[in-house]
C-alpha cells in the first residue's frame, strides 16, 4: 500500500497539531510495515528512517501560496505517483483528486464553527467554506475523541458511517525530570501554577489569573507564581491587559515557546496544571503533565473529561471560586499533592503513541481493501 500523508503542520506550527504530526509519524516510523509512505511537508528535514520526505516549499511572498499547493502542487504529485490513500493530519484537505485514491482526513476539533468566539472571522469562514466538500470527499474521518466525532456528526451528518474515533498518545519522553536550574533560568523562584498551551481567547486565560489573583489576596502562605508557557495566538490582547493590571504580575510569567526539552521539567516542577479552556478537542498538555506526575485542574470542557477520566480535579470556568477553593485545597496538603500525582501517572500509561499509530494505519488498511 502506498499512503500518503500531508504534514504541514511539521513545519508551520508549533503548539499541539505540530506535536501530534510530530509524535504520530515517527510512531509510524518505528513500526515494522510493508507499506511505502511519504510524508508531504514544508521543509526538508530529513528525520525519519523509514517515511519518505516530499517537499513542497512555502513561497513567502505569495500570501495564500500555504494552502494554495494543496490545490496543485500536491494533487498533481499524487495523481502523478499512484497512491493508495490520501491522509490530511490538519482538517483541510485532501484536494483534487480522482475517487480512484482512498482519501482520509483527520479532525482535532471544529471550535471555528461550535464556539465561532474564540476564533477571527477568516478562521470561521474558511471551515464553513470547505469541510462541507472535505467531508464528502472523504472515505474516512479520523477523530482525535469521542467529543470531536460527536461534534462532525452533529454538524455534517454525511460522516456519521465513516468516522472513527482514534484517541492521540504520549511518549517515553514525558517523565519526571528535575532540573533546578532550568527552573531558575526561567526566572521562577518559588512554587507555581502551570499552564501550557497557545494563549488565545478559547485557553481562558484571564479567568485563571483571576483565581491566581484570589487566592493570593485571601491566603498570604499561598506565596506562588503563575507560568504560563506557549506562544501567543489570535486575540491575545486581553490577556496581555490582565496580566498588566495584576498587582502580581511580578509573579505571573510568560515563557513564550519553549524547547520540548524543558517541558517535562516544567510539568515536574510544577505544583499542578490548570487548564480552564472552554473547550478542548482533546488536550494534550494533559497527557503530557501527567506522564511527568503533575496533578491537573481541568475545567471538563470538550473532551478533557473523556482523556483525564477520574484521574483529574475539575471546577466550574464560569465561577472563578471553584478553581481557588480547588487550589487552596490541594496545596494545603502534601498528601493531596502525592494523591493525584499518582493517580494522574497511573492516567498516563492509557495512551501511547505506538497505540495510535497502529491504529491509523490498520484503519487506512481497511480502507483501501473496502475501496
């Protein structure tokens, strides 16, 4: 079988798509199959030992040129190479081809059209505009959860016979790891809170410097430091003003993007991760905190319930006095703390990587026999 995948997001991104076409594909590279696979990106990178590398760069001068090889470029090529089956690991694509070629997209999740406010209005249009076609298209439409598929179905009903729920993964990479030095470097110097993710409007994030803010008012023992650690996204302004207006804001951090390295250390060091999103398709930085023993807050939205199960604290993100009430509670006691560090390590070994890539590729494989 000859399989093709389109990664873009390898080289484009940085938050979680990036790190699920990242993980997935070396997943996919370690496994031991007969298939020839390609994988389409922006940059020659030459990672893996197996997949091949089709590169298609991105000309910086031309505005619309990234999606716009996804209409020429990388049709003309498949066409031309008799291909199997098609994957789009980013929800937009695969374009142009004959029926003749099996095509399979995988959906993170459709916020641009469920929660439209906290995404900018070309984001909103271009979903509208295209999954419709995508999804008739499409042989196959791979789910990263239970909540997403509920979501695609809910929506476009046309998929409801060909959607599959395929959960994402975790590596060996995720483990405890101290390292006081980096910790220092980042110029954290006592206990914190952590968030990990892009900082945009869907994150919440000004709700959480709110309860940052409370339980630093209410209990002077609690002398902590928030992190939050991610690149800024759309709409981030907001943020930005919270953070400024804070009398704390000495002690609320903002990391940008940081080395994957670093990550385990941040997760390990961290008294817990919160995570008060309106919504998440999935949510890796779940997996990834408590791999490394980090207790998680979570606000149960989207899909968070359905990855962390009984293994996570949940709180109501509408009423800021439910995440302080859940905070004091589990820093005031070192026996809280070990509690959900071990429930949330116990969590963690559910999901794996090797598990995912397994189960894509057994999926395109009974794709392209039913074809």
């Amino acid at each position: 079988m000859k399989i093709a995948f389109l990664a873009d997001p390898l080289d484009t991104q940085y938050a979680g798509i990036h790190v699920f076409c990242k993980e997935l594909l070396h997943a996919i590279d370690s496994l031991s199959l007969e298939h020839e696979i390609f994988v389409f990106r922006a940059k020659e990178k030459n990672e893996f030992k197996q997949l091949k590398e089709v590169v298609f760069p991105i000309k910086k001068g031309l505005l619309i040129h990234h999606r716009a090889r996804l209409f020429t470029n990388f049709p003309k090529y498949i066409k031309k190479n008799n291909f199997d089956v098609v994957v789009e690991l980013a929800h937009f694509g695969p374009f142009g081809l004959p029926e003749s070629i099996a095509q399979a997209t995988f959906i993170h999740d459709l916020t641009p059209l469920t929660h439209r406010e906290y995404h900018g209005l070309a984001s909103q249009k271009l979903h509208k505009l295209l999954l419709p076609r995508i999804f008739n298209k499409s042989n196959l439409v791979l789910c990263n959860s239970k909540m997403t598929k509920q979501d695609v179905v809910e929506l476009y009903p046309q998929t409801k016979d060909k959607i599959e729920v395929v959960p994402l993964g975790i590596s060996d990479f995720y483990s405890p790891k101290f390292d006081a030095q980096a910790i220092k470097d980042l110029k954290i110097s006592k206990p914190f809170l952590l968030h990990v993710g892009t900082l945009e409007p869907r994150k919440n994030i000004p709700f959480l410097i709110q309860a940052f803010e409370k339980i630093r008012n209410n209990n002077q023992e609690n002398d902590i430091q928030l992190v939050l650690t991610g690149k800024v996204g759309w709409d981030f302004d907001e943020i930005t003003e919270y953070v400024g207006k804070s009398k704390f804001q000495e002690d609320i951090i903002l990391t940008d993007y940081v080395p994957k390295n670093l990550l385990p250390v941040l997760y390990s060091h961290a008294e817990c991760l919160v995570m008060p999103s309106h919504y998440e398709g999935f949510g890796l930085p779940v997996l990834e905190a408590m791999s490394c023993g980090c207790p998680c807050l979570l606000s149960g939205q989207g899909a968070l319930k359905e990855v962390a199960e009984e293994a996570a604290i949940y709180f109501n993100n509408q009423k800021v006095d439910s995440l302080a009430e859940q905070l004091v509670k589990l820093l005031s006691s070192q026996d809280n703390l070990l509690h959900w560090k071990e429930k949330a390590l116990i969590q963690s070994k559910k999901y794996s990587w090797a598990n995912t890539a397994k189960a894509i590729i057994h999926s395109l494989e009974k794709l392209v026999i039913s074809s």
